[in-house]
C-alpha cells in the first residue's frame, strides 16, 4: 500500500511541476537591459604627435555629452605644467610661454553628469625659436597708480594685420576688482589695441593683465616676442581737465568739482593744438624737446612736462609766454602754464586722466597717444575683433566727457603772473 501512495504521490507532483512549466511558458518574465550611461565624446585639434607647435598653444578641445573635467599637461621629464582653463571652459591655457623644441603630453578627462567618463592623451612637441618676431609693449606698470581714464593699453611693431587681430585679442586678459567688463578695441593700422570699460573706471579699482602673446602667431610670419603681466591700482582722486581755446583757460576738476581754472597758450595756426580726448601718457619734472631735422626745429630745456600725444604734444612750464597765456596762442602744439601753474599741475595729476580740449582748428587723430575716449562707445566697440557680448553691446553710446555734468562749484581764481610779453613759443 505504501509503494502505491508513494507512486501516486510523485505522479502528482510531476503533474504539477508541468502545470507551473506550462504556466511559465505561456507568461515569460521578461528581463529589461539597462542602457550604459553616454560616453563623452572629445574632439581636440591638436593631432597626436604634432610637430612645431607655436608655444602659446592652447589645449582646446570640444566635448560632445559631457563637458571637461581636467587638463594635465606634462613636459618630457613627467613634471607638471602649471596652466588654468578658460573661464568658458573651452580651452587650457599655460601660465607661462611653453618651451621651444621640447615635447609635452596632454591629459584631458571629460565627465557628463550620467556617469559617463572618457580621456584623451596627445603628444605635442613645440617649434624653434622663429626668427622674425612682432615687439610688443604693454602700457602698465605693476604697483603704478593711475588715473580713472587709463586704458589697458598694447601696442605692436609691426602693426598686427586684420587677420590675425582676432587671436591675438583672444590671448589679452583683464580682471578688475571691483569687475567692471570692457572690450578690447583696434586703431585701423593694427599699431594699438586698446581695452576700457563704458565708463570711467571706478577709484581705487584693481587692474590685472597678462598680454600673453610670447610665441603666439601674429600674421606674415612674425610671432610675438614675450608676455607681460602687470597689476595696478586706480586712484582714489578722480582727476580729469578740460581745455576751451575760445577761453584760454584750462579747468581742473577733483572729483567731480571744479577746484581751479588755469590760464593756457595754445598752438598758433600754423602748429595747432589737437581739438579731443587725451590722456597723459607720461610726466617729466624735466625734459628736452629737440626736433632738429623739422621743418621748424628748435632744442629747448623745459619743466613739469606731462606728455599727451606721440606727436608732441604736452602740458608744461613756460615761462617765456606767461604774458599771453589766457590771451594768445603761440606755441608749436603744446599748452603752456605758467611755472607756478605747471608744478600744480604735476602734483594734482596722475598718469591716466583725461585732457580734454574744443575748440582748436584741427581734430585728434586716432591712435595720436591714447585715443580710446575720443569716441562713443558704440563707435568704439566696432574696432573689436572679436564679437561683443550683449550685456556690453548695449550699454549707452555716450563718450566720458572730462566736464562733470554736474560740476557747479566756483574755485578760486588761478595766480597770473604778468611779465612782458615774449614772441614764439613751444
């Protein structure tokens, strides 16, 4: 009887086994495969193993799902070169020129916010040192103190032609503290780049630059001669001046005030002053001017000398016209003050504050010193090379006049002092 229960028993649970394999077989699990996340995808334009490579090069790359993570870049020997990537993440730039004829390797990880990692290694070796280069000069000086109307300013020789104008602004970096944007701007010969904000900086503003240009291309087979770095700090004193040739008189104002008017001698007819905006480029408390080989030459000493145009052009003691100044133009372009005016003068201003004069017969001629005030900005911004962000683009299309709008007070009046009258003048 036990063998036939027993028989029974697994005939019933074979029976069973079959129904719950039928069932299984006619409702399969099924079994969803989950997809891998997406693998960044990096595209450089540096070819692996690329030979005389410029040593300002650039680590750029484009990253298709993710974005970039790191940028090491290695010399021959493994050591570490220090670089930082671009604000926009788009490129990694090296701190300091690479070396001529020696091999780097590049490290570059991309991540995307799935998981996804991908790396990429390129082997570069950079070119010799070139034979012809373009001498560049930055017009900033580290721990100088300048005036609120001083651009950043570069200049090129030989000028930079149109189309290498673009890569060569993408490699001038400014930071300001407290940040106030600008835009970089071309004089149409390619000699000057200037970079300024809408507005007068801010007093006290911290100004850092790197015009990074060593090795850089800069067209017709020229290459940048070095990089400059420079940090320097604006004023606290806003100091600006304007000059009316229908008046002859200088006015001097300090924050927005007027605190003196100084009588002045222009150019004569035959060798005017310059009607526009200048900023003083330079200050001499002595100096010569000679321009034996001129048309008119003459070698003459002067004193508390401030330079505001590469033609010539200055602020200075002369006491050989104090007689007609504010009366009478006779110098050869320059304004002349009276000696006790002059030393005043120097010991107000800064190097980079505006001089602004109306009314003369001829006009500033762009790139004649540094021009970058003598246009509004919406004419200003068109000499960039490269495209202006919006925020910037539509700012006012006004030019910073040295006259405060608002400037009302009544200083006292400036000394004159009348000696006889003398002929001629500089």
């Amino acid at each position: 009887m036990k063998l036939k229960r027993d028989a029974a028993l697994a005939a019933t649970v074979v029976a069973f086994g079959a129904l719950v394999a039928a069932g299984a077989t006619n409702n399969p699990i099924k079994h969803v495969a989950v997809a891998p996340p997406p693998t960044p995808r990096i595209d450089t334009k540096l070819a692996d193993n690329a030979r005389n490579v410029p040593t300002s090069t650039e680590i750029a790359a484009r990253v298709t799902d993710g974005e970039i993570q790191t940028v090491t870049v290695t010399d021959a020997k493994g050591a570490k070169v220090d670089g930082t990537m671009r604000s926009d993440g788009s490129a990694w730039v090296p701190a300091k020129p690479l070396k001529h004829k020696q091999t780097y390797t590049a490290h570059i990880t991309a991540t995307n916010d799935k998981g996804g990692k991908a790396t990429a290694t390129k082997t570069f070796t950079t070119m010799a040192e070139p034979s012809r280069r373009t001498q560049t000069t930055l017009y900033l000086r580290s721990g100088a103190t300048y005036g609120v109307a001083m651009p950043v300013t570069v200049a090129f020789d030989p000028p930079v032609p149109k189309e290498a104008r673009a890569a060569v602004q993408h490699r001038l970096f400014v930071t300001t503290d407290p940040p106030q944007p600008g835009v970089w701007s071309w004089i149409d010969d390619g000699s000057q780049v200037y970079y300024r904000a809408p507005d007068f900086w801010k007093p006290g503003t911290k100004i850092s630059v790197r015009s990074a240009l060593q090795g850089l291309p800069m067209g017709k087979g020229r290459y940048g001669d070095t990089d400059h770095v420079a940090a320097a700090t604006i004023a606290k004193d806003k100091v600006t001046m304007a000059v009316d040739n229908k008046t002859k008189r200088m006015s001097v104002f300090k924050n927005d005030k007027l605190i003196r008017k100084v009588p002045v001698s222009l150019g004569k007819p035959s060798t005017p002053t310059s009607s526009g905006k200048m900023v003083i480029m330079e200050k001499f408390d002595q100096t010569v001017f000679d321009t034996t080989g001129s048309a008119d030459p003459y070698v003459v000493t002067v004193q508390d000398a401030q330079r505001l145009t590469w033609g010539g052009e200055f602020i200075h003691s002369a006491p050989w016209s104090v007689g007609v100044q504010g009366s009478m133009n006779v110098s050869h372009g320059c304004t002349n003050v009276s000696p006790t005016d002059a030393r005043w003068l120097m010991q107000i201003s800064h190097i980079g504050d505006l001089v602004e004069f109306t009314g003369t017969e001829v006009k500033l001629d762009p790139g004649n010193g540094w021009t970058a005030w003598n246009e509004s900005w919406g004419e200003y911004i068109k000499g960039s090379a490269l495209p202006v962000p919006a925020e910037l683009k539509s700012q006012p299309d006004r030019a910073p006049s040295a006259t405060p709008p608002a400037a009302t007070t009544h200083p006292p009046e400036a000394i004159e002092a009348q000696p006889s009258p003398t002929k001629g003048g500089r």
